[in-house]
C-alpha cells in the first residue's frame, strides 16, 4: 500500500511542485473517509492541487466555482417541467454522480447554500423536493476558501467546519518550487501530464483497509484524553467534538498506512493531531491564545501510550 499511494504522490508533485507534504495529508484525509479544507492565499494551487488528486485516483470530479447567486439547488438538484413527457423531470445536482466535489471559494456562497452541503458531508445523501439520493461511493468533499479579503464572503458555519477532517494551507513554495514552476508552465500545463495511478475500485478497497487497521485500547484511551483535555483547557470555549475524536482516529490509521503498518502508534495520533483538530477549536478571546498553542500544550501534557509504558 505504502508504494502505491507513493506511485500517487509522486504523479501529484507533476502538478504541485515542492508540496509532498501536503499531498500525503490530503491522501491521508481522503484515506479516512473525510472532507478537506484548503484554506490558503489566492494563487498558490489550491484547486490544482485538487484536480490533480482526482485524475491520479481515477475518480470522478466536478467542480464548483462558489458565488453568492448559487442555490442550494444546483447542488441538490431540482425538477423541470418536460413538455414532451408531459411531467416533471428530476435534475440532478452538482453532489450527485460524483466522487469528489471540488468547491472553489466555499466561503463566497450564500449561508443557506453552504448549509445544503451538511447533508451531503454527513450522510452521504441530499435530499431534494422530498425524496433522498444517496451520493458516489467514495465521496469527498475538497473546498478551498481564501484567507484574505472578506468582500462577498460567509464565514463558514462551525457545524460545517467541524463536518472537514481536515484543514490545511499549502503555503507558498521556495525558491527551488518557485524556479521548477516557473519553468514548467513556460509552453504547456503540467495538469496535463498527470496519470491516473489508481482506480475507484482500488482506492475503495484502501479506504476499507484504513479502517481495518489496528487501534488498541491503550490509543482510545490516548485520543479521549487529548479531546477530553481540550474541552476543559481554560482558553477553550468549545472543544474538540466527538465527531473530531472519530476523525482523529480515522486519520491516525491512515497515517499508519501510509507508513507502511496495519496498526496505529500514539506518534500517529499526534502527527495528524493539529491538522485534524485546528479548526474544531472555538477559543476565548481574553485568554490571547492561538489554537495551534493550545493544541501544542495538550500535546506535551497529555502522556502518550509510548511514554507512560
């Protein structure tokens, strides 16, 4: 599994130079069955970075460019009268029929639009004029949202931030990435040369696998403590929820996998620990902290399973 998911990377890094470590992240959120936030400056391949992973899996994409006039039926789906059957006739919308949906500048749609992709997010289904369609096996949801310039967004609600497994930046490249780039896209777009590697059905099967591996007591017990701790750190408001304890796990097998074992380690819960947990913290204001600070101090006060023994 570990050289296949590597052969993948490798295709990626055609698209997205100098960001290998990002590109596992997302493999690993996408290996536990979760959604993905890219929350970054405009410009540093944040929906390059998404199509590339869609054709290196061989899944099915479609893509949505966010703006205050999409309704939640575009993603949902609505009816037309058709006048040649003489009835009203189903369309479906963006998040049927697709592994991935790739939504661009999520925080750009309406608040009642954003709340049409909880559903989906969650369950794996929309639900249209009464009657419940159920979503793509896999399906995933990677958007993208632009960190600066507030003119024409939503904030993203916390139910729908807490529905991500995951938030990551991708950050600007060095100077090395920076000249590779720029040299690459001189005549042609390096998207172009991206290979599918796997098929649904293969990547299916690895998601499967990923929940299959091993996660001892002694790590249940490691993962409730951190989120437990979390919730009664006196510069939170509002922890990490149970459905953030889930993931952590999810994401800690597959960070497992990718390492090549079939059974989780306390390392594996805290390399994937503030990419999975960021985002789900509500912080109050008067105590000055970040989030990455209090998820750092949780970190080295709550004994991992290697330590204790």
């Amino acid at each position: 599994m570990r050289e296949e998911l590597s052969r993948v990377c490798l295709e990626i890094e055609k698209a997205i130079t100098g960001k290998r470590a990002v590109i596992e992240k997302v493999l690993m959120a996408l290996l536990a069955e979760g959604h993905i936030l890219l929350d970054d400056v405009p410009g540093v391949g944040k929906t390059t970075l998404a199509v590339a992973v869609s054709r290196a899996l061989g899944l099915s994409s479609r893509r949505v460019q966010f703006t205050p006039d999409v309704l939640p039926s575009d993603l949902t789906g609505f009816s037309v009268y058709d006048r040649e059957r003489g009835a009203f006739v189903f369309q479906p919308g963006a998040l049927i029929g697709v592994n991935l949906l790739l939504g661009d500048e999520l925080n750009r749609a309406s608040s009642k639009t954003q709340s049409a992709l909880l559903e989906a997010m969650e369950e794996r289904q929309v639900t249209a004029e009464g009657t419940t369609y159920p979503l793509e096996k896999p399906f995933s949801v990677i958007a993208t949202q632009n960190s600066v310039g507030a003119a024409g967004t939503q904030p993203l609600p916390f139910a729908q931030m807490d529905r991500f497994a995951i938030r990551l930046t991708i950050g600007y490249p060095d100077y090395e990435a920076q000249i590779a780039l720029l040299r690459e896209r001189q005549t042609e777009n390096p998207l172009e040369h991206v290979r599918q590697v796997l098929t649904r059905e293969q990547f299916a099967a690895l998601q499967r696998e990923t929940r299959q591996a091993k996660a001892g007591d002694s790590i249940l017990d490691y993962i409730t403590r951190l989120v437990m701790a979390s919730r009664e750190h006196e510069a939170v408001a509002v922890g990490i929820s149970p459905r953030g304890a889930l993931f952590l796990d999810r994401l800690a097998k597959a960070h497992a996998l990718m390492e090549g074992r079939d059974y989780v380690t306390g390392a594996d819960v805290q390399a994937v620990f503030r990419d999975a947990c960021t985002h789900r913290l509500v912080l109050r204001p008067e105590s000055g902290l970040g989030a990455d600070e209090v998820l750092a101090e949780l970190l080295r006060k709550v004994a991992n399973p290697e330590r204790r023994l």
